[in-house]
C-alpha cells in the first residue's frame, strides 16, 4: 500500500511534489504550487525487479523508461539514469496501481490510472 512520504524537500521555483512509496512503486506528483493543478507524475515500479519509470506531463509528453541504476559489478555505485525502454505491461502496473493507491488522493489516482489505461509506447 502507498504511503506518503512527508519529508519531501521543495525546490524553489519548481512547484510542489508529493511522494508516495511502497515496496513496488514510487510516485511522484508535481503540482504547479502547494494544493494547485497537477503538473506532472513520474510512476516508478519493480522497484526490486527491473525498474522502470513512466513519466508524463500536463505539457503533453509520456516518456517509459528503464532505471539504470547505476550499478557496475567491480565498481563505485554510479548516479541512477533513465534510459529507453519499450516494454510495457500496462495491465499489470495499473492492476498493482489501483490495488496500492488507496492512500493517494482521487485527481491523482484518477489521473495516474487513466495515463496507464491510454499509454502506448
């Protein structure tokens, strides 16, 4: 089940987020200020399998992608990217999704499910 991260450091000029968590996702909503319009969402999942993340903005971009998380065996941990990724099994992360999203607020949860239903890579 999410739950909402409540120590969320702001970034001046960038709006506010919201960060909620479990074991498989991370989401985070971008708000063009403190309890304003939804912006953005960035929904991360397989957090402990192979994580992707898909992120969209109100400004009209869907973008799904792999988290490289940095990791070389024999090496320093490196900063985790994104990279291009096409699989997609949106039935199950929407399933997933609506079974963890109790805690989420309805716009959001609304918002984030009716992406999973319409995205297509």
């Amino acid at each position: 089940m999410l739950k909402e991260n409540k120590n969320v450091s702001q970034v001046e000029g960038e709006g506010f987020r919201r960060w909620f968590m479990d074991d498989f996702f991370d989401l985070i909503v971008w708000y063009n200020n403190e309890g304003g319009e939804i912006v953005g969402f960035q929904l991360c999942y397989d957090k402990t399998g192979n994580e992707r993340a898909l992120t969209w903005r109100k400004s009209g971009s869907t973008d799904h992608m792999r988290v490289d998380a940095g990791e070389t065996p024999f090496q320093a941990k490196m900063t985790p990217v994104l990279v291009a990724d096409g699989i997609f099994d949106s039935g199950l992360v929407l399933e997933k999704f609506l079974a963890a999203s109790e805690p989420v607020g309805r716009d959001e949860r609304d918002l984030v499910a009716g992406v999973l239903k319409d995205y297509s890579p």
